[in-house]
C-alpha cells in the first residue's frame, strides 16, 4: 500500500578468508557502510548474524543515500575482488510502533535486545 517501504540488500558470497569471523569484530558499518541484514546458509536465512561461513552469502544493506559508486568499492573491499553479478533482493519493510512497548523507550537496539528477542 501506500504505506509499504522496502530495501534493497544485496548478497555476497564469504570468501575463505573471512570464515570463522565476527560481524561484530569486523565492524561492518563503518569499515565498509553496510548493515548485515541476513546470513544464508543452504537456503535458510538467519537474521541474528554472528559469525561468517565460508560459501555462505551475507545480505546486507546500505544507508539511503548511499551512490552506488560508493558501494561497490565498500563490496570490493570486503571480498577483495567485485564479483561480475551481485544478487539483489528486495526486502519489504513495515512500521512498528514502539510506544506500544513503554519498556523499549528511550534505549536503543543494544540496550533493548531487538535483534535477540
């Protein structure tokens, strides 16, 4: 409807190199200015991402105004190399209203556990 939102997130394959690492370790937002949305290993997704596998793919997103220029070189920097395709897919968003949960006010993601519970 009118009210629909979506994101583009895009896959990237882990590369051997990066097995085993921390989405956390590799602080992710700032070193490359994406988000990790999901992790896809043999089909099923996983949104609480951890730790990274080799042959998996890793959906992310980036902020808004991100020009396309700008992340492609941050998905050449993280594999190492620009793949000739990337996929793409398009992930609907909806809104929440957190007033609705007064223990969520005035905490952010961290403090309210959003991506664990």
């Amino acid at each position: 409807g009118a009210d629909s939102v979506s994101m583009q997130v895009v896959g990237l394959e882990i590369p051997s190199r990066l097995d085993g690492c921390s989405v956390y370790e590799l602080n992710l937002r700032e070193a490359f200015r994406f988000s990790a949305v999901a992790l896809e290993i043999g089909g099923a997704l996983d949104v609480r991402v951890q730790k990274l596998q080799a042959g998996a793919w890793l959906w992310v997103g980036f902020e808004f105004d991100t020009v396309q220029a700008e992340a492609m070189e941050s998905i050449r920097e993280f594999l190492g190399d620009l793949p000739v395709t990337l996929p793409v897919r398009q992930l609907a968003l909806a809104s929440f209203a957190v007033d609705e949960r007064p223990e969520w006010l005035g905490k952010n993601l961290v403090q309210n556990r959003i991506r664990n519970d």
